[in-house]
C-alpha cells in the first residue's frame, strides 16, 4: 500500500513549480522580516497599530514540505493589510492561499493516527480528481500548474490496475458508501468505458474474496465443533416430534426458489441489498462493524483485516523522527531497548 501522503506531498510539489510569483515574494518579505528583529519589532507594532494583531507570528516556509508554504500563506493573509502591496499588486496571492488549502486539509484528513483511513482512500483520491480538473481550465492562471499536477497524480494513481484493490474493497465496506457513487467515481477518474470495467473487475475479485473468507472460517469452525463435542451417544430432540408438516414446509421452500432461481444470500449480498447508513459526523464504522458483527460474522472478520490497513505512514514516520532528539551527541549511549522505550512510549 503506497503512502497517499506522500503521493500527494509529490503531486504538489510539482504544481508549486508552476505557481504564481506571488508566493516567492510572500516568502522572501518573510524571511526579509524575520532574519532582524528590529525589522520585525517594528512590523508587529505597524500590525498592533492597526488592530491586526494575530494569533500566530510570521511563519517561513521549507522547500521540501509543501505544507509549511500552506502555513507560511494562511499566516502571511492574516496581515493582508501590513503586505497592503501583494494585497494590491498581486492579486492572485488569495487564490493561491485558497488552491492549498484544500491540499492543506486533505493531508491532515489522511495522515490521522487515531481513526482508521483506509476507508477514505477511495472518496479521497476521487476529490483530488476533480480538483485537479478544476483547476485546469483553458486560459486560467493555474492551467499549467493543474497540468502538471494532474501528470503526476496519473503517474501513481491512473491505472487502477497497478493499484492495490483493497483500497476499492473498503470503499464498499462503508456502510455509508458501499456501491452508491462507485460507478461515478470510478467513471470521473477513468472514464465511462475504463470506469465500467473496473467497476466490474472490483464486484468480482470483491466477491472471489469473501469466497475465501466463508471458506476458511467455515472450516475452523467445523473442526472446532468437532473437536470440541464429548464422546457421548446422540439424543434424540422431542422438538420434532408431532410436527411433520415441516418436511413438507422445507419440500415447498425449495420448489418456490428453484421455480425463482434464487438461493440463500450470502453476508455481502444481505449487506449490499440494504439501505446505506446516513453520514454524520459522529458515525464511528469500527463501532458499527462492532455492532453489526453478530449479523455478518465472517465479513465483520474481512472488514477487521481491511481496516488495519492505514493508507499514510506519516504517523509511524513521525514517532520515529523523534529518535534525533532521544539520541544525541550527550546521550549516546543508550541500550536498543531504552530508545525503543523512549520512541514508542510517548504516544
């Protein structure tokens, strides 16, 4: 599973090549104000004067994360009328501001460590579809930018067979998704034609693995049953008896589903037929699994592996960062065992 974090850290990265000049000059006048500090003192009095006093203090960016150029902008626009010259000369600085926020917010949505994720590839990746759309409009200030952007997402995300299918199996696994915009968006990121057969090629192969699921979990739990079960002669029930009309009950379920052509449906099919459950924004799909588990056994088990599954590995990569701050040119001498301590015990 490729981290999407990063694959969208790529993508704008490239589009950031091509923008406005307006955001250099928003990061030079940054850094110009912050490298004195009676630059910057007389700054923050021009912004007290003026009743424009932020929260947060002038903030610069670094080249190789695109997210603290996000910060540096939403700070900067917080004193639009201190930099009254980009706010005047360079128009396009808001919307540059606005084109990352969406960015912005989407890095923060898929990089959680305290939800699952993998459930919201799918929605995710078709949102930044159609941003990147939007964004390229013949004759728009942000046509190459879009452009180039839009080769980089097909680079990684474009051929949706070199993509891992468990990513389109959980879209369906969500209650509140399930199969009701998956046409569209598979038809939205790769076409009427591609998108049909994708969408086909995912109902089979989704089908083909809860084949596998109902097959090993069946099997256990025949050889749990009988390796669990005394040796004991087998008594007879009383529950039958007097009641032969339930030969005859079953004899007439058959002949109406063979006369209908239809048979006993499985989970995912009981769980497809049903009505999806409403968004809200408390909904909980570990606590609905969890509840609905007794009625869908063994896709409650699929759901359980899916679902581990986290589509970011900005998390893990962050907690290990931290091993420059416990391991230093003071501390160096420290056993295996206390560092692990110290880096996976913090959270």
């Amino acid at each position: 599973m490729k981290c999407t974090t990063h694959i969208l850290n790529l993508v704008v990265q490239d589009g950031l090549r091509f923008a406005d000049s307006s955001v250099k000059k928003v990061s030079d006048s940054v850094r110009w104000m912050r490298n004195s500090p009676a630059r910057l003192k007389k700054f923050r009095d021009l912004a007290e004067l003026l009743g424009l006093e932020a929260k947060s203090s002038l903030q610069l960016d670094v080249p190789t994360r695109w997210n603290n150029t996000y910060m540096m902008l939403s700070t900067a626009i917080q004193y639009k009328a201190v930099f009254d010259a980009y706010s005047l000369n360079e128009p396009s600085f808001v919307a540059d501001l606005v084109l990352l926020k969406g960015f912005y917010e989407m890095t923060i949505r898929i990089s959680g460590s305290l939800y699952v994720t993998s459930n919201s590839f799918f929605s995710e990746i078709s949102y930044l579809s159609c941003m990147l759309s939007s964004m390229i409009v013949a004759g728009s200030a942000t046509e190459v930018m879009g452009s180039q952007m839009k080769s980089k997402f097909e680079k990684y995300l474009g051929d949706p067979e070199k993509m891992n299918s468990l990513i389109f199996f959980v879209n369906i696994l969500d209650p509140r998704d399930k199969l009701e915009y998956m046409s569209y968006q598979f038809e939205e990121l790769y076409g009427k034609d591609n998108g049909k057969k994708c969408l086909d090629n995912v109902q089979a192969a989704m089908v083909e693995l809860f084949g596998d699921y109902a097959a090993t979990y069946s099997v256990n739990v025949q050889q749990s049953s009988s390796g669990s079960q005394p040796d004991v002669p087998p008594v007879q029930s009383h529950t039958t008896i007097g009641r032969p009309q339930n030969m005859l009950k079953n004899k007439l379920k058959m002949q109406k589903m063979e006369a209908s052509g239809s048979y006993k449906e499985t989970e995912l099919q009981v769980y497809l037929s049903e009505k999806i459950v409403v968004d809200t924004p408390d909904f909980d799909i570990l606590r609905w699994w969890k509840l609905n588990s007794e009625r869908f056994p063994t896709l409650s088990k699929m759901v359980r592996d899916i679902l581990a599954v986290p589509i970011s590995t900005v998390a893990s990569k962050s907690t290990f960062s931290t091993s420059g701050r416990v391991l230093d040119a003071f501390r160096s001498s420290l056993t295996p065992k206390i560092v692990e301590a110290l880096v996976c015990a913090q959270d």
